[in-house]
C-alpha cells in the first residue's frame, strides 16, 4: 500500500470513529504533515483520495471538512433492559438516562437540577478564575482549601456541632469521602454495620474493600431498633457502622434525638467507629436542622462526611469529611486515590459561602422540595394507595413505595422506562435481593401538566400489570 | 452550668480550634440565637463572659470579634523525621513541604507550577462559568464531556494514533484512570507485571487492590531487558501489565520504537493486558512525539491513562482513560469511586483546547524544561560527579543519581530537609528497599543565583556525610 493510502485509511478509520465529526475540518495540510511526519504531497494525496471517496469536501481557500453525511459509530443512548442486571448496571443506567432531556428521572438520586442558583455560581467561578495564583494548586492539595474548611466548620458552630477546620478534609464528592473514611477504620475481612435497606454505593464500597456487612433493618415508622443494633454488635467483632442519621437514603426517615444518644452509646461500648453520610442534612423540613450522630459521639472514632451535590450543585463534584483523630490518614490515603480535588471549584465554593447566598438559597430550596414533596405525595396516595403503600416523611426529597411482597418492582421500571420515566427498584438498595416489591421515587420535580399525564399512564401501566397476580 | 456558661465554653472550644479566626466577626447576637436555639439573653450573656476573659472584643455597631491574641491550634507544617517512614508518609510530606514557598521542592513530581499558562486558563474558566447550563452536570456524566473527548481524540489523531472519543473516558487525574484501569482487568490475587524501580503510585495501587506484583528491572541505558520480561511472563500468570512507555518516572528514560513492538507482541502472545501511564508524553525533547505503546497492541486490550496535570495544570484534576474494549466498565467502576469529574474545570478545558493556545504553549514548555533539564544536568555533573552518576536522558523533568551502593540517600534527603529542599529518595520507587542509593531529581525550577548557592551548601554537606564511609 502507498503511504498516501495508508495516511488515508488511518483518517478514514478517524472519521468513522467520530475524532473528527461531520462538517469538521480536518488539521491543515501543512500541520497533518508535521505531526504525523508524512510529506506535504502525501497528506495532500490522502486529502485528495478521501475527498474521491467523498469523505472529504475541500472548499476554497478553507481547507477539507468531512463530509456531513458521513455515518459515525456514535453514542447509542439505548438502555439495557435485560431481566438480571447488577445493582451497578442499574446505577449506570438510570444516571446515563437522565441525561436525557425527556425523561422523568423519579430514579435520579439528585434534587432537580434547576433547583441550583446557577447564576451566583457561575459568578463564583469567574470570581474564583481571577484569583487562581501560581500557589493556588499547592494551596489546595490535602486538606483542601483552608478558607473552605473554615467556612464549612462555621457552618456546623453554628448549629452547636463542634467541628475544628483542621479536622476538615475536602474529597471529590461524598462517595470519595465515605470510601476513604471505611478505609481508614477497617482492614478487609472486618464486619461493617449498615442499614437495610442501604444506599447501594454503602454495599459497593463494602463489596470493594473486601469488607462483609451485618445489617440492620430500617422502618418507615420507627427508624432503627436498638435492640436489633446491639444484638448485631454482640454477634460480630462489627468495627464500624456506615449510616445516615438524616433523611436516610432511601426510606426517607432521621434518627430521633433519644435514639442517636443511644446509638452513640453503643458504638463507644462496642469501639464500633461511625461513617456517617450526612448528605441530605440541608434539606429537613422544619426550621431546626438536625444534629449528626457524630455530635453525640464523644469518643472521637467518628467520621462525618457530606458534599454540597445535593444542596448547592452536582457538578463540582466537592464533599468534606469531618475526621477527627483520623484527617491526617485520611490525606494520606487520599493520594493514593485522587490526590486532591480541583482548585478552581474549591476557591469558587469560598466565594460562593462568603456571599451568605447559601442561607436564602438554602431557605428556598427548603421550601420548594417541601412543597414538591408533598405534591407528590399527594399524587401518590390518591391513585397508588389501592395497590401499594407510600411513606412520607418530612425532609429530604424520597418517598418509599411498597407494593405487595409478590410484586417485582423491576417489572415497573421496565415499564416505566417505556414511558421514558426512571424508577430506582428497591432491589438497588438490598444486600439480598430484599425490597423487591418496593420503590424509590424522586419528588424533587415539579409536577407539571405534561408529567401528571406521563404518571397517569404509568398508573395505568402498573394497574395493567398488577392485575396477573 | 447556666446554659450561657455551656454556650461560652462551646463558642471558646470553636475559637480555640480555628473555627472563629483572630479578629473575626462572630454571628450575630440574633443569627446565634436561631442557630443554636439558646435565647437572645443567653447568648448575649455568653458573649460578654466571653468578652471578660479577653476571647472577644465588642466594636460598636459591628458586633463581636476574636480577639486578637487568642492562640489556635493551628497547622504546624512541620515534616516528621523518624527514620522509618512508609512510602506512603514520604510522598505526603514530600508534597505538604512543596506548600512552602521558601522550599526548593526537587522531590516534587509535578513540574514548577510557574511553568502553567495562567492568564489563559483563568479566561478560559471564566468562559466555562458563563457556558454553564442547567444540565451541564448531566452532560458531563461518564464519560465525560464530549467535546473534551473529541479534542483529546484529535491531538492522538494528529500523531496517527487511532483513538475513538467513544474509548475515551474522563477521570479525576491519571491517578484515577490508572487505579479503574488496573480495577477492569485484574481481580485481587492477580500478577501485574511493574517495572523496577517504579511510580510510587503503581505500586501503591497494587498493594490496595490486593495484587501481587512481578518486576523487570528497568536501566538507564537499555530501559527494558525483553528477555527479562518474557521470564518473567512465562514464570507468572501475568494478567495485566503498567508502565510507562515515555521518560519512565523515576529514572526518565523511554521505551525504543522496537521494544515497543516486541512488547506489544509479547502482550499478544501471553493475553497481558496493558495499562500505560503516559502522563510525560507531552514533553518529549525533539520535534517528534514518542507514540505510546498502545499504538502497537493490536489486540484492543490496552488502557492508556493521561493527564493534563504535568503539560498545562495541576490544579484542574482532569486525566482521561482510553480504554478500548474496557470504556463501559471504566464508567461503571467509576460510579463506586467519584462517579464523575468537575463540570467547569471541564468545559474550562474544552475551552482553552479550542482556541490552540495549548500548541504554543507546549512549545515552549518542552524547550524551558529541556534547558533547565540541561542546566541541572550540567550543575550536578559539575559538582557531583566525584561521588555520584548523574543520568540524563533527554525530555521530561527528571534527572535520576546514583550513589555508591552503601550510601543511604534518606540521610541525603534529611540533610536536604534542613536545608529547605526536598528530594525524593529511590527508596519511595522500590518494592523490596533497593534503590536507596539513588535520587530523582525534579530539574524543571530555574537555577537561581538563591538556588545555586543552596544547591552549593547541599553539595558540602553531602560531601560531609560522605566521609563517613
């Protein structure tokens, strides 16, 4: 084969595989030539053949373009929708389907995206470009930013929780920081505490790290019972409890006051050490946040962890973990992972928290979930409850649905993926394929006209399907 | 206690812990109140109780301030010494020390962070900011922004390297992409062929994941001994093998266009799947770049990790993977890790790599590196080369010495500490404490008259150390 061929099997096989798109134009013949060190006569032989070939279109005096119908492989978009997939698949499936701008994501974890001041962030961020110094990359390495641990322990002093800025570490979102603090507390093959159901990224993290779960149930009602959690820690050498206090991922439900000091208690009897994921603490309902689990913890083996991904915006990817006695290991396992977290996003969170725009931001995104919530819950009740059970409770932007213990929620999900509406099956959350007959729904969307007719035929849909048993 | 004495006595621990800095302004009298819930009275009292014992200054018509010789615990930035200390400590204190301005830091692994192009950068992130929409954080789900993945896709184009933006995944830093790479095709138990010595970072990696590890060594002259790596194949069930095929980290040399060929054939031959950290690539020392060694693997089961953190800036934590065959099982590990990277820093990127600055940009980055590469080179030729070889190969910013094999350079390093420089002994490269005679050195800062002389007192008190044996 001649050289120019070669060159112009390799574009060819570049165009297809999309590096250079429809209308695109191509590097100039005089850069082709220099980086791929073929002669300027054979880039422009190659040139030529693919425009022969019609791959190419050379206009004048602006060089070659690709052609605008040529066919790329291309993202597909499609979803699986095999019956047996693994929590993971699902996971990457109703997070890719969200990207979807017609699809009702009642599976997404995160608030509605609109909820987000976009404009006071985006302001930040210009803020935070203009002050990036050649230092800043150093300023930010582990710990993180030092303004930003300071305003985050502000933060918590100012609901009574004694948090110091040097036990503050800044991770790359909440996942990061419940990952690195499970590493720090357990060696593998330890038992962990969690709920049932659980957060599926708790199951992971603990699948990841070869650690094996105890679990303990969680109730709609009355939340975790103590006596279960005390039976599980004589029965197990359980080094650490992951959980949420707050607006418990996914039933919805917090931790009364009486049962976190029990809680506390215990872990200090049995020297459990507590991961807590305390992610959705923003968002309660009333005026009165709650306080963390980790506030009644006084034997200091407690690691609180949190991001602003569900109050203030998804796409910084910045969480914190309050560390205690274990920042320091907590640094140094994170350069094992990701070193640190971006620069620009850090100073543009200080930025933004000095505006004092996060309290009324805070105070309306209370207000709107609440509303929404309700709304939801409203729907809920008044076309599901002759056929399931849905739970509400105050704060945060969950509602667990129960179905009869024979139904299979995945059969929803497919049904209502037809309908381009995502569910979060409660099998996405079970260690052993419990909650089966449950669902998780996403209230954080405005119930539009267009998304009532959308629920409308889902409740059809379901009604259809229900009525084989 | 009256309740204004236990909120006193919280308010004087958050003030003690850094929470409330020197001079600055506490919440107000109401704001504490809601916060806290304690009354008005109460935390008026609390207030000037703290007032009386001199922890806050009351300003007319401006509230309550820290005052300003109140002691906090502070950050003591001050670097352990013990003589043992694991890797994993080294790197940690290695990167901490290069927080201070006034450290030579020839340890670091980045290059001199003067060496970013700022101005462009902060342009381009302020341009991101205004390009945010409400769905960015949706857009730039795994696998990253697609814009960012067609660029990366064209600059590997340009050099006749085929790869899809489709293959390609968005990471937190090579980091990241080398840890999910090495996550997708091994399981714990696993043979991972490494090279010897090696990135710190590899064989931490390995360590966390539970695989066993087979080294080749590699040499300053040769690089890689092939036949040594066929032994070590046939010896092992070899699942995967990381290197660096361009100015391998410590030692900086890079793999010949034939070895590569030959590994890549041997590859094939025993189902090795490649895991190449090419995070130098971008700063080879000719006019050519170097291809990478996935270039010659036919058989699709290779992963080649890069970053934009050593090239164009530290800060930003953007790497990428591409992973051929292996591009959706990188997404999904990566839900369980950092489920995606930082929007803006993104479209930040997507920003500045449209507007070809980066071009230049590396032009002049590679010839600055390779004069202060020179110069360094030359200094430590001059005035180390009565007890030390200094190996220079061209391109990168790393210059690897070698002492007599009974000199132990984590004394040189603990010298060199004192002195306010750090460097990076070859301990932190080795798997079994070999190397520990031997250096890296980071050459990419300018030799400064400063630096000079204080390279000039590192020399004596090396030569001081030395005459000890």
């Amino acid at each position: 084969m001649a050289k120019y061929e070669q060159l112009a099997e390799q574009l060819a096989t570049q165009i297809k595989q999309g590096v250079w798109q429809p209308g695109e134009k191509l590097p100039s013949l005089r850069k082709q030539s220099a980086m791929t060190g073929f002669s300027l006569m054979t880039v422009l032989h190659a040139y030529q053949l693919l425009e022969s070939q019609g791959m190419l279109c050379a206009r004048e005096r602006s060089g070659y373009r690709v052609a605008d119908a040529i066919e790329t492989t291309g993202n597909t978009g499609v979803m699986q929708s095999a019956e047996s997939v693994s929590v993971n698949d699902f996971v990457f499936d109703v997070l890719q389907a969200s990207r979807d701008p017609h699809m009702f994501s009642l599976g997404f974890a995160y608030p509605d995206p609109s909820l987000y001041p976009r404009q006071h962030l985006t302001k930040s961020l210009s803020a935070a470009a203009r002050q990036t110094t050649v230092t800043s990359a150093l300023d930010n390495l582990p710990p993180g930013n030092q303004a930003l641990r300071q305003l985050i322990a502000q933060r918590y002093a100012a609901r009574g929780v004694n948090i110091s800025p040097e036990e503050i570490v800044i991770t790359a979102g909440a996942l990061e920081a419940l990952s690195l603090s499970l590493q720090v507390v357990t060696q593998p093959g330890d038992w962990v505490l969690i709920e049932s159901p659980a957060f599926y990224g708790a199951m992971q993290a603990l699948e990841r790290l070869g650690l094996r779960a105890i679990t303990v149930e969680v109730s709609p009602d009355r939340r975790l019972n103590l006596a279960a959690v005390e039976r599980a820690l004589q029965s197990k050498p359980v080094k650490a409890c992951w959980l949420m206090s707050a607006f418990q991922n996914p039933v919805g439900v917090s931790l009364s006051t009486e049962d976190k000091q029990a809680l506390a208690e215990l872990f200090d009897k049995y020297q459990v050490a507590l991961v807590e994921d305390d992610v959705y603490a923003e968002l309660y309902a009333g005026k009165q946040p709650l306080l963390p689990l980790k506030h009644y913890c006084q034997h200091g083996n407690s690691l609180l962890c949190s991001s602003f991904s569900k109050s203030l915006v998804a796409g910084f990817r910045i969480g914190w973990i309050a560390a205690g006695q274990h920042a320091k290991a907590i640094q140094k396992q994170q350069l094992l992972s990701t070193i640190s977290t971006s620069v620009p996003v850090q100073l543009a969170l200080v930025d933004y928290l000095e505006t004092k725009n996060y309290e009324k931001h805070l105070h309306q995104l209370r207000r709107t979930l609440a509303r929404r919530k309700c709304d939801m819950f409203e729907y809920l009740k008044t076309h599901w409850s002759s056929f399931a059970t849905v739970h509400h409770v105050p704060g945060g932007y969950f509602l667990w649905v129960e179905f009869a213990p024979q139904v299979d929620t995945l059969a929803i999900y497919h049904l209502a993926l037809k309908l381009r509406i995502t569910l979060a099956p409660g099998k996405l959350f079970s260690l052993n394929g419990e909650y089966s007959h449950c669902l998780r729904v996403n209230a954080s969307f405005e119930l539009t006209p267009a998304r009532r007719q959308l629920l409308e035929k889902l409740t059809t849909r379901i009604q259809l399907y229900l009525a084989q048993f």
